[in-house]
C-alpha cells in the first residue's frame, strides 16, 4: 500500500517539475457560458470559473503564470471591469498557479489549508523533485475555516470547506444565483479521481463530502469539474455511486480475506476498469481504498 501511494504522489508531483518547463505557448483558453453570470475557461491546469457583472469579477482557480495574460484577454472579451477576487479550491499548482500575477489586481482567497499547504510546500523528494514553498505573493491574503461569501453583481458566491475529500482544503463555490457549482478536483470526469492522501486527501471522506453536496443542490444546477466538461447534477451523482460501489467492491473483497495483491490480481474494480486506463490506474485505486479501510479498521 506505501508503494502505490508514493506512486501517486510521484505522478503528481512530477507533472509539477513539468508544468514549470512546459510549453504553454500553443495553449488556447476557450470560453464556456454555463448559466447566469458565470462561465467556465479551459486552457491548460484545471477548470477556471468565473462569474463578472458591473462591480467586477470572480475569478475561481487560475490554472498557471504564463496563461494569465490569456486568460486576462479572454475575460476582457466579456467584460470591461476588472477581476475583483480569486478564490482558490484547493492547494495544487494547476489551479494556484496564476496567484501570483493575478494578486497585481486580486484579492486571493482561500481555506487556511490552502494558504499553509502553499507556504509550506513539500520538502520531501519524491522521484527526484520536490514541491517548492510558493512566493509570497502567490498566497492567499484572506483565509476562512468554514464558509465566506463574495457579494457581488447580484450574485452571492459561496465557498463552503469540505475536508477529507481530494485534499484538506477543499472549497466548493456555490454560485447561488445563477444555479452553478465548481467543485474543483472533487469531482473530475477523466476517470478515477486523484486523492491525494498525502494532503490530507480520502476516498471516504470524499464520498460523505459528495453525498452532502447533491443533498444541497437544485436539480437544474450546471456542475463544473476540476477537470472536464460542464456536468450535470445527475453526472455527479453517477460519479459519487461509482465511488461508493469501488469501496463496497474492495470492502467486501476485504471481508472475504483477500490481501491487497490477490484483490490487484482479481481486479476487484473490474466493472470501472475503463476509468482507471488514465492517470489514476485501477490497480492504485484499489490499493488506496484497502489501505483506507485497513487504517479505519484499525482505529476502531
């Protein structure tokens, strides 16, 4: 189990040493409108949303530094006024890599975990690289604990902290207004989702997050993903059962006296095998549920 997770954080953190020497000067930022003020930009890094009107912008993660001036092009495309507030759903560099020059012109916010994760980075080295301590201007200047509200152009965009999930920092931004939710890499539909355990991060946890979200959202609300394109609260839910069936799978598995390997070797998630052919591979997903149920096992 400790080798499948240092796997998983060494995937993630050498796509940080590449993001700092990639190429970003083909990436495109494409323009969504999701509904009501707000709209969903892709490029490179995780999904941007953003919601603008007269008193400014909201702007909700910021992908990477180089992209900024791309992304500040195709805001000005929609409007005139400035971006007021970027708010942060969680600590990983493809959403808080733009901070920093978005602080010329930003307030940044961010749960308290965000902020510390950020100035702390991770001085272990994992496959040769490790996750440097963010500049100062990169970090959040108001942090919350719980919730905080940004009231602006009609719209209250509510930030509410989830932890336990895809890391301890988590925030889902709830767009109240115009029924739009970004729910950052808690929800993301390349596949199996990365939870980075090593963060604080928990598939059980994620699943108690999720089942709270869809028991607070309309059945007309646009989702937008950390990575993908805009979902519905049906999707969602999908998303969220899969979880909760891969977890019964390994539980049971668990139960039957399997050990890790024979549950690897059975592929005990063999009916999700296909979302587990990108980043996040089936047989490390299993390992990371058994580990998680092993330790809740033990320290009850």
């Amino acid at each position: 189990m400790r080798n499948a997770l240092v796997l998983l954080l060494a995937a993630a953190v050498v796509s940080h040493a590449g993001a700092q020497t990639q190429d970003f000067s083909k990436v495109e930022i494409r323009v969504e409108k999701v509904a009501g003020s707000v709209y969903m930009l892709t490029g490179s890094g995780g999904n941007i949303g953003l919601s603008i009107g007269p008193d400014g912008g909201v702007v909700v993660d910021d992908q990477f530094a180089p992209l900024v001036p791309r992304i500040r092009e195709a805001i000005r495309k929609l409007t005139s006024e400035p971006v007021r507030f970027v708010l942060n759903t969680h600590w990983h560099f493809d959403h808080t890599g733009g901070n920093a020059p978005f602080a010329a012109e930003a307030t940044l916010i961010a749960h308290e975990n965000v902020r510390r994760r950020m100035q702390q980075g991770d001085p272990k080295e994992v496959a040769g690289n490790a996750v440097e301590p963010a500049a100062p201007e990169a970090l959040p200047v108001i942090t919350f604990d719980r919730s905080l509200s940004v009231h602006l152009n009609g719209e209250d965009v509510r930030a509410l902290h989830y932890a336990r999930g895809h890391t301890d920092g988590d925030s889902v931004i709830f767009f109240t207004r115009s029924k739009v939710v970004h729910l950052g890499d808690d929800f993301v539909t390349y596949g199996f989702p990365f939870v980075d355990a090593a963060s604080g991060g928990s598939v059980l946890g994620l699943i108690e997050n999720l089942d709270a979200v869809l028991a607070a959202l309309p059945d007309d609300v646009k989702v937008i993903p950390g990575h993908g394109p805009v979902s519905t609260k049906a999707d969602l839910r999908k998303f969220t059962e899969m979880l909760r069936a891969c977890v019964a799978r390994v539980e049971a598995a668990r139960r039957a006296g399997s050990s890790l390997a024979q549950m690897q070797q059975e592929n005990v998630l063999r009916e999700y095998d296909s979302l587990g052919q990108g980043f996040i591979k089936t047989r490390d997903f299993i390992a990371q549920i058994a580990g998680e149920l092993a330790h809740s096992s033990a320290s009850h």
